[in-house]
C-alpha cells in the first residue's frame, strides 16, 4: 500500500505552491481563491503526495459549491485515513491570527481550528504548515498563538515535529522537510 502525504487547508494560503516545492511537479496556482478544483497527485519515491482543494470562502463561488468542496474533502480524508501517512495543514501565518479573532468574536470556531481537530479526531499524523513566515513581523509571538489557538501550550518551539514556519514562495520549507523526512524515517523502521 502506497503511502500519502496531503496537503489540505484554506483557499489561498499556498498549498499549491508549497506541493510544487515539495514534489518538483508544477501545478496550477492561482492569486483568486478556488485555482484547484480538485486533488492533484504526484509520486515521489514511494510517497504519493495530494494537494487537496482549498475549503472556505471563495469569492464568486456560490456557498453549495463550497460546501460540496467541504465534504467532498472530509469525505476523502475519512475514507483514506490508513493511508495517510501525514495531514500537512497549509496556514496562512501572516492573516491566521486577524482570521481567528473575527470568527472568534462571532462565537464561531475558526476553520483553522475545527481542520486541526477533524484531522487529530481522525487520528492522523498532522503537521501545520504555518506559510507566508516572510510576511510575519514577530514570527515566535505569531508563532505562539498559533499553537495556543491549535490547542497546543506555547512556546511553539517544542512544537518542531508538528509546527513548520515556512515561506513556500521563497522555496523556505527545510522546517516542512524534516518533518516529512522523520515520518518517513519512522514509517520504515
């Protein structure tokens, strides 16, 4: 059985960009929400990597377009679980934060947050990909939200094994790799 490694998270955050730095395969992205449409799959050695669609908000989607993208996603990720050998939850660092407090102060669990739940309910092996570091100004502060907001007492830095900052535009995601390059050591011994 082949193993996966499935980048999923919001529209926009870079999860296109980061599967293309990651598998050398290069693959549609976008600057508006909803570029990819559905999983695009790439094998690497014995590792087949997934770049899941983006969920959420996409401007000019209508909300049952958005919703069928929602459980098409949950669905997928239900129904292959035992052969995902790491969820990597794709953040945007630099807006993760602003996201959070507004959903937050609607009385509303943030996406984000109910992702990383789903995923750690799910019993998958997750890693958050906290992207767009380039853009943060106090990246061990953001850093520590991030966590605190996942559930997870800071500081993020006992975090290195679940917690990436990365900039994937920037070709910035050694962080990402050891993980990857850990999960993988721990799958084959």
């Amino acid at each position: 059985m082949t193993s996966e490694i499935v980048l999923i998270g919001r529209s926009n955050v870079g999860k296109s960009t980061l599967f293309r730095q990651l598998t050398g395969k290069k693959v549609r992205v976008g600057r508006r929400p909803g570029v990819t449409v559905g999983p695009a799959r790439v094998q690497v050695g014995n590792v087949v990597y997934v770049d899941m669609p983006g969920y959420g908000y996409m401007k000019g989607a209508d909300k049952k377009v958005q919703e069928g993208t929602k459980d098409f996603i949950v669905r997928r990720l239900e129904e292959k679980a035992e052969e995902i050998l790491l969820a990597i939850q794709v953040i945007d660092a630099a807006s993760f934060v602003e996201i959070a407090d507004r959903w937050e102060d609607r009385g509303e669990v943030p996406l984000e947050v109910e992702l990383f739940e789903f995923l750690t309910d799910l019993d998958l092996a997750v890693a958050v990909a906290a992207n767009k570091m380039d853009k943060v100004v106090n990246p061990d502060a953001t850093l520590d939200e991030i966590c605190e907001r996942l559930g997870m007492l800071p500081p993020w830095s006992q975090w290195r094994d679940r917690i990436a900052p990365i900039s994937a535009k920037a070709g910035e995601i050694g962080p990402l790799k050891e993980i990857i390059r850990s999960r993988l050591q721990s799958r084959d011994s």
